[in-house]
C-alpha cells in the first residue's frame, strides 16, 4: 500500500495517464463521427482534486461538424471517473488504502488529499453499490482469474489485477464515457 501512496504523489504518473489519455483521443478524432462527418476538438477544462494539483485539466472530446448531427464523441479516459471531481487513481486508490491500512486517519486522509469522512464514505457505498451494477463490472467480472469480492472493492479489483494501477483504469475507463461505453 506504500506503492499506492507513493503514485498519488508522483507527478510522472499523472503525466502517463495524460499521454494515455491524448493518445486514445487521437483515435477518436481519426476515427471521426458514426455519420461519417469530420470531428473537430471541443475539448473542456476540469479542476480535479486530490493530487495536490490545483491546475486546470483539459478533457478531451470532439464534435462533429456535419450540420444536422453534432454528436460529441468523448474518448474514454484514465484520468478522470465518470464526472467525479476527484482523478479516478483517487478514487481508486485511496478507498483502498483506508481498506487495508485502518491506521490511515480519516485526518491524515482529509489533509493530504482534501477528502473528507462523507465523501470517503459515498466512495466506498458507490464501488459497493453502484459499481457493481454497472455495465463495465457486469461484462468483466468473469474475465478475472480469481473470484473479485464485491464487497471488498476496489481493494479486491486491485488485487486481480496484480496491484498494477494503470490496468485498472483501463478496465475501468469506458465508465468516463458515455461515448467510451458504446465503442
């Protein structure tokens, strides 16, 4: 779990996830529109929280420019869950660490990464409740090659995939995307 606390901090981990990020949005912009119309960036920005960056994040989406049509086309992503306001790693992650480490103080928790006893607890009540019901949970939950406890998520999903963070978020990145979900 030092692991863990050690990726919320590095930068360089972040900076990934963006690459990863810009290079699935390329994909989407190549590809172009379901209409056959070209898509042209319509890109917003994001002020996520909880990595101690306080910086604008542009999320990358398109639109497509056929008159008539205008369906935005948003890439699925690494960076961001859903419309959470914290980065997807932070919701992962740190749900996990209060899981396998108690000694975390929801103090020290609240401090280092501005999340406060409530919305820790929404976290743990939408992997257990929400997520589990989702598309995405339902399609993959048999792909695994050990039995994922729901009721011990997202440690448990962490512990499927060999502890490796960025698979996770690939296997959960099509829940950023409505767009990302049909393709």
């Amino acid at each position: 779990m030092i692991l863990y606390q050690g990726m919320l901090s590095d930068s360089r981990f972040l900076e990934l996830l963006t690459r990863i990020d810009a290079a699935r949005a390329e994909v989407t912009r190549v590809a172009g529109c379901g209409c056959g119309g070209v898509l042209h960036r319509a890109g917003y920005d994001r002020k996520p929280r909880g990595l101690g960056s306080r910086e604008t994040v542009r999320r990358e989406s398109f639109c497509c420019a056929e008159d008539g049509c205008r369906k935005r086309a948003t890439p699925p992503s690494l960076r961001f869950l859903g419309r959470r306001v914290f980065f997807g790693v932070v919701v992962l992650l740190v749900p996990a660490l209060r899981q396998s480490a108690p000694w975390q103080t929801l103090a020290k928790l609240e401090t280092v990464y501005g999340i406060t006893q409530r919305t820790l607890l929404r976290w743990q009540r939408w992997w257990r409740e929400s997520f589990v019901k989702s598309s995405v949970w339902r399609a993959g939950q048999g792909l695994f090659r050990r039995p994922v406890r729901a009721a011990d998520l997202p440690g448990s999903l962490l512990e499927a995939f060999d502890r490796k963070v960025e698979a996770v978020l690939r296997f959960l990145s099509p829940l950023s995307s409505r767009t990302g979900q049909a393709r």
